[in-house]
C-alpha cells in the first residue's frame, strides 16, 4: 500500500505542476476575452508630452497627467508605463513602427519626471 503512495506521490509532484500552469493560462486566457473582449484588437494612439499622456482610440479620448507616471519598464517585447493608480499602458513593440523614437521619448520622459526607467533585456515569461 505504501509502495502506491508513493508511486502516486511521485507522479504528483512531476504532473501537478504542468496541469496548473496550463489550467492557469486557459482560465486567465478565458478571463481576458470575456472580460476585455470589447478592447482586444483595437488600435490607439499615445501621444506623449511633458504634462500630459493623450490616448485617442476609435472616438474616445483620455488624458493622464504625467505626475501619474510611476515608472517606465521595458522588456524584449513590451513596454510598460505604470501608472500610480496601478493601472499601466501596455505598449507591445512588434505594432510600433518607429520603437526608437518612443524609447528615446519615454527616457526623455522618465528624466524629465525624474521617475526610474527599467530595462530588463533578459526577462523571459515563466
């Protein structure tokens, strides 16, 4: 009996793990589309200036002061400007189509906020 315990523990401990990850990402996979179904697939435009973050997305517009800005993170393939409400604007960087004009912009940014810019080039999704 005991030899079955453990036979099944062992299987536990190497199976359990990837069956979570997977029910993880499919539950919080669902969550998205369900929840944020109506804002998936659209195009925006950011336009950033000392004062003021403007968002323009299909007859919307919103304005976000930079004294809102808490820190600017990068990493391979997004960019992350978080806000201190600890809501962020999600910049993906394959759909900008000049990635060196913003980065520079948002490091001219971060200084002017005296706010950290982070870098991680080697951040990997676990």
């Amino acid at each position: 009996m005991s030899t079955i315990f453990f036979i099944i523990g062992v299987l536990w401990f190497f199976i359990y793990p990837l069956w979570e990850r997977r029910h993880y990402t499919k539950h919080y996979q669902g969550f998205i589309k369900e929840n944020y179904k109506d804002r998936l697939g659209r195009t925006a435009t950011l336009e950033f200036s000392n004062d003021y973050i403007l968002a323009k997305d299909n007859g919307s517009e919103s304005k976000v002061l930079t004294t809102e800005v808490e820190e600017i993170f990068e990493i391979p393939t997004t960019i992350f400007v978080r806000l201190k409400g600890g809501q962020s604007f999600i910049l993906p960087k394959d759909k900008i189509s000049n990635i060196d004009n913003v980065t520079t912009r948002l490091k001219e940014l971060a200084d002017y906020l005296k706010i950290k810019y982070e870098r991680d080039d080697n951040w990997k999704w676990k």
